[in-house]
C-alpha cells in the first residue's frame, strides 16, 4: 500500500478513482478540471488507509488534492 | 445587493462540498473537497496538513502553556482546542480569498470530511445551497461582513 511505484500512473476520473481506491484516503495530482476548475481527473500519486500516514507520505509534494475514497461508515452529525 | 465579484456553481451529492485549494505561507497547496458548514465560525484543516503548509506552530496545542494563537471552541458534543492560523490564499474555482482564519483540529478519519469552509471564508460569500436539485453556487462579494 502507499506509492503507487515509479512509473508514472494513468490519468483517472474522479469515479475511476473512488472504485480503485475503495475505502481508502488518496493524493492525487489533477490533471483535468471542469469549468468551475473543480478536478474531474487524477493521477493517484499515494493512498493509505489512515489519513495522516497519507499526509506524512505527501509531505514531498508542492501541490496535492487528497480526500476520502469510500462510502462513510457512519451517519454525520457535524 | 452587492454584485458579486466571482462566481462557481458545481453540483454536490449527500454533502455540500467544493474543491478548495488552500495555500500555505511555505508555498506548498493543499487541495480538498471541503465540506461547507455555515454554522462553524471558522475553517478547519487537520493538524498535520498545517504543518505541511508551513504552519510547523498548528502541529501541536500544549495544555499547560498554549501559543497565544490557541482557540478554545464549543461543539455540539465537547469543548476543544485548536491552533488558529491565517492561511495565505483559498481558491475555490475563480474565487480567491486571502489570509483566511483555519483552526488546525483533526476531526475523525471515520467523518470521511477533515476539512470545513466556515464563517471565516463564508462571510466573503453569498452561498445558495439547493438540497432538492443538489447544486451549489458560491458568489464572492466585494465588502465582507
């Protein structure tokens, strides 16, 4: 788990990468956005189960998007 | 009205959230889908992400003797504590805000969100969030609250 090695990864949909990366916290570099510059494509650069492993991980890079690739476990009460 | 000075408008499924990059004082960016809570009086980002912005003050709160920075806060369930910091630029789409007031808290993994756009960056903002249709739109407007 963790690098994805040293090829460079394909670019990914958004949708692409919540199933690839099931349940998992990722980084990715976009590399496609929509009008709204909102990311609609990726290349996951690292992923991990706990998020501040990833955070650690992604520490090298200068720009990263990261977030939750999974169903929530439980209801929010925020 | 005031008229607004850049606009993004994106649909959201469950949640209201909207891809933000945030800019740190060390130039490093962080981008997230941040979860949009009108009723948080500030932005929040995990500790650690903090630190990796350049914000090395955010990685810890000491009890005993806290920075002068350090926020005490209430939520829905308990007191807490974070550090406040002034992140250099957001952007989200074409919308840009500088020196916005983040806590650095770290709000459980298993809420799936660590990362909330409050008052602090929503003040700059006229905010329409349809439920029904699932859309957002985020106006920036020129003279804060």
């Amino acid at each position: 788990m963790g690098s994805t090695g040293g090829a460079k990864p394909e670019a990914l949909t958004i949708p692409e990468i919540l199933e690839k990366c099931k349940d998992r916290w990722v980084a990715i570099e976009v590399t496609e956005r929509d009008g709204n510059s909102q990311p609609v494509k990726g290349r996951v650069v690292e992923q991990e189960v706990d998020r501040y492993t990833l955070a650690e991980k992604t520490a090298k890079y200068g720009e990263v998007c990261i977030f939750y690739a999974g169903e929530l476990q439980f209801r929010l009460l925020l | 009205m005031i008229p607004p000075t850049a606009a993004v408008e994106t649909p959201f499924a469950k949640y209201p959230t909207v891809f933000s990059v945030l800019r740190g004082r060390n130039g490093a960016a962080r981008e997230y889908p941040a979860l949009i809570i009108p009723t948080s009086d500030y932005c929040v980002l995990p500790k650690v992400d903090a630190f990796n912005l350049g914000y090395p003050e955010a990685a810890s709160v000491d009890e005993r003797t806290p920075l002068p920075n350090t926020l005490t806060f209430a939520s829905f369930n308990a007191y807490g504590r974070g550090t406040l910091i002034k992140i250099e630029r957001v952007d989200i789409g074409s919308i840009s805000v500088e020196n916005v007031e983040f806590v650095a808290f770290d709000i459980f993994q298993t809420a799936g969100y660590d990362v909330v756009l409050g008052r602090s960056l929503l003040r700059h903002m006229r905010l329409e969030l349809d439920f029904a249709a699932g859309r957002l739109r985020m106006e920036k407007v020129t003279a804060p609250r």
